[in-house]
C-alpha cells in the first residue's frame, strides 16, 4: 500500500507524517486490497478555530473512496478520517462479498 502524505500551505512536520502511516496502515485490517492511500491536510483560515482540513482517498481495484473533516487539530482529523473510512470500507467489503 502506497501512502502519499500532502500538506497544503504549512510543512507537515515527522512526528505527524509518522502518525498518519501509524493510522493508515490500520486500514488495511479493514480491507486488504487498497493499493494508495492520499492524505491532504490543509490549514483554512489560519486565524479561526476547526482551521485544520484533513481528507483521505483510498483507492484500490473498483474502489475509490473519499472522507474529509475539519477539526482543531491535524492530530483529531486523522483519526475522525480514518474512522469514517474504515466504516466506508466495511461497508464496501460487506457490499462485494454479497455478489
């Protein structure tokens, strides 16, 4: 699985570039064939509070699903995304084993 970290307008520092390979790689326990994994965290407004974007797209083979939150901070994003993504991937994984 290939993860591809983007962080618009502020340099993402190691410790969370490392947080977010800890929680991504997670998904995979969820669904196993997800081939790449985008992370975007974004800054909005720098000045106002729930400023800090985070989205995730996983992409696999007849798969590609989208999850975005908009938190305090990057850290809370993460797991809120990879949260409702593991609900999404549940779901899909429990759709394709019915056909």
């Amino acid at each position: 699985m290939e993860i591809k970290i983007q962080s618009i307008h502020f340099d993402a520092t190691e410790k969370l570039q490392a947080l977010i390979e800890k929680k991504v790689a997670k998904l995979e326990k969820t669904y196993e064939d997800i081939q790449k994994v985008e992370v975007q965290l974004k800054v909005v407004k720098p000045a106002a509070a729930l400023n800090k974007e985070t989205s995730l797209t996983v992409t696999g083979p007849g798969l590609s699903l989208y999850a975005e939150k908009t938190c305090d901070t990057f850290e809370e994003g993460i797991d809120q995304t990879v949260d409702s993504m593991k609900v999404q991937l549940a779901k899909f994984k429990e759709k394709t084993r019915n056909r």
